[in-house]
C-alpha cells in the first residue's frame, strides 16, 4: 500500500513532469510560431533544451550502469565478492580505487552499480573509492582531459592524480568513520544463488533484464529531477555573478567547485567547459572544477540520497567538498 502512495505522490507527477519537458523539446518551433497567447518565454525553452541535454549524455550510460548491476545481481554471489576483497581496509580501498580508475562509466550510471555491490556485501569504503575514481580517472576521461587543454598532457596527469589520492583520502576516512552499508533499504534480493547449476543461461540473462529495467526506473526519476534542478539552475542563476565572486584563489576555487556542482556535467565532456576558464581563474582553480564534478554534482546527489542514508550522503559530501580544497591548496602551495 505505501508503495502505491508513494507512486502517486512522487512517480507519477515526475514522470509527467519528464514527458512534458521532453514533448515541449519536440515542438518547440511549432509552440514559438504559435499566437502570442500560446507562446512560451525564452527562458523555458531553453531551460528544456539544457534539461534535454544532460539526460541525452546520462541516460546511456545509466543503461549501462543497471546492466551491469543486473549483471552483479544474478551472476555474482556474496561468497565470490567476499573472496576477491582483501580483509585490510586500506587495500580494499586501494583496489577499489584502481578498479574504478580502469572503469569508464559516469558519475550518475555508476551509482547502480555501487549499490547493487554494497548490497552483496562490498565493504562501504571499497565502494565509495570506486564511485568516485570511475567517473573521474577513467581513460575516457584522461583522453578529453588532454584534448580539450591543447594537448597538455600535464593538466590530464594532474586531474588523475588530485582525484586519485582525494578518492583514497575520502574511502579511507569513510572506513574509520562507518562500518555497516549505510543504504537506504537493501534492494529486492534475487541472488545468484537462487538459481540452480542447471538454471539455462537464457533464464539468468532474463532475470538480468528484469533487475536491470527496476533498476533504470528506480534511479531514473532521480536522474530526471537532478536533471531538471541542473537545468534550472543553468537557465536562471547567472554564471557571471558567481564568476564576480572568485576574486581571490580561495573564493575562485570555491566557485568553481561550486559551478562544477550546479552545471552537472558529464565527466567525459567537462574538460571543454573548464578549458574556457583558463583565462579568468588559475590553474588550480580549474583543477578544483575537474575533480570536484566528477566526484559530487547536482543530479548525482539527488541519486545518492535516494540510494543511502541521508547521515551519510552528507557527511560524504561535506568530506568530499573539503578534501578536494584541501588537495588542491597543496598543490597550488608547491
């Protein structure tokens, strides 16, 4: 019964929300050419097209993110992940930090995945230092990192290394801190081992399927609010006051991080937008931007919420916030 008020109240009105937004994309021209009574303002328009934007660069990956985590759900055992885990802290953080660094994923379609593995029983920290290092040190990224600063191999070597030792410092101080998963609600749990040795692999892949569309439309609605947020915030805040704030390097590091939070883009394309700084902020400034996106944005936030506690999602914020200012003092202190 909770579950039905809680699709009328919430589901419901977003996914008209979504449908609406996506419709007025469709036909916006013919809306614009229409009497002056039925025309909409500028501004809503392009609020839409912004909003259209980050959902056509996240949903794909998002795709691949609850296949994967369907994946985990029905191939994978407890048993197998407890096995490949190594019992002290600080390698399992360090593995997981390696591994996401080899995963091309983004920071919205690697939120399933994370879930599903703390669900079987990955330890906390191990995921957090895998959700953040796959958005941000994949190959992917490095690659667009280089191309976008005229081929400057020394900006995309040092956006890999900020974010991978922040991402240690982060999953290291969340293991000290929390034992337990820290989810929300633990997913509907429909295991591997539920199915026999001669269960047919196309029944496994199925069920593979059928995790993976619960888990599009349960993280979905996150993606499409924090889409909507994202783009809101892109049509009426207006980034030439904020970029009048960073006067000095502190508040012009901070306003970057703050623009890398609210414009939410995709970490395969953020390097372009941050190259454009390059002539009002320094260096470190922007390295602030490159890493911090990545890590903690708008309509990943939203998505984290949804996936664990609230205790936790803010003090994994405000960790990620400080330790990334931190890092980047450092640096520019060299």
């Amino acid at each position: 019964m909770a579950q039905w008020i809680r699709m009328i109240l919430f589901d419901f009105p977003l996914f008209l929300l979504g449908l609406f937004l996506i419709y007025i994309g469709f036909f916006s021209d013919w809306l614009v050419n229409q009497p002056v009574s039925f025309q909409l303002p500028p501004s809503f328009l392009q609020l839409n097209t912004i909003f259209l934007s980050i959902l056509i660069e996240a949903v794909p990956f998002v795709l691949l993110g609850v296949l994967i985590a369907g994946g985990i759900q029905i191939f994978i055992s407890e048993e197998q992940i407890q096995k490949w885990i190594p019992k002290n802290k600080f390698l399992a953080v360090l593995m997981s930090c390696v591994i996401g660094a080899c995963f091309p994923a983004c920071e919205c379609g690697i939120v399933p995945i994370v879930r599903r593995l703390v669900a079987k029983g990955v330890p906390i920290y191990a995921g957090i230092g895998f959700l953040l290092t796959g958005p941000l040190i994949n190959p992917i990224v490095i690659f667009s990192t280089y191309m976008a600063f005229g081929n400057d191999l020394k900006i995309a070597a040092l956006r890999m290394g900020i974010g991978f030792v922040a991402a240690l410092i982060i999953a290291f101080i969340i293991s000290l801190v929390f034992n337990k998963s820290q989810l929300k609600h633990l997913p509907l749990q429909h295991t591997a081992a539920r199915f026999s040795q001669q269960s047919s692999f196309f029944s496994k892949f199925w069920s593979m399927v059928k995790h993976a569309i619960d888990e599009f439309f349960d993280m979905g609605k996150y993606l499409v609010l924090g889409a909507f947020f994202a783009a809101f915030v892109q049509t009426y805040v207006s980034a030439q006051s904020l970029l009048q704030v960073g006067d000095g390097w502190a508040s012009s590091t901070i306003v970057m991080m703050g623009l890398a939070f609210l414009l939410s883009l995709c970490s395969e394309a953020d390097a372009f937008i941050g190259a454009s700084f390059r002539n009002l902020f320094p260096m470190s400034s922007i390295l602030a931007f490159l890493v911090y996106g990545p890590m903690l944005d708008l309509k990943n936030t939203l998505m984290l919420f949804s996936v664990f506690k609230a205790r936790f999602v803010l003090y994994l914020m405000a960790l990620i916030t400080v330790t990334v200012f931190m890092c980047v003092s450092f640096l520019s202190g060299l």
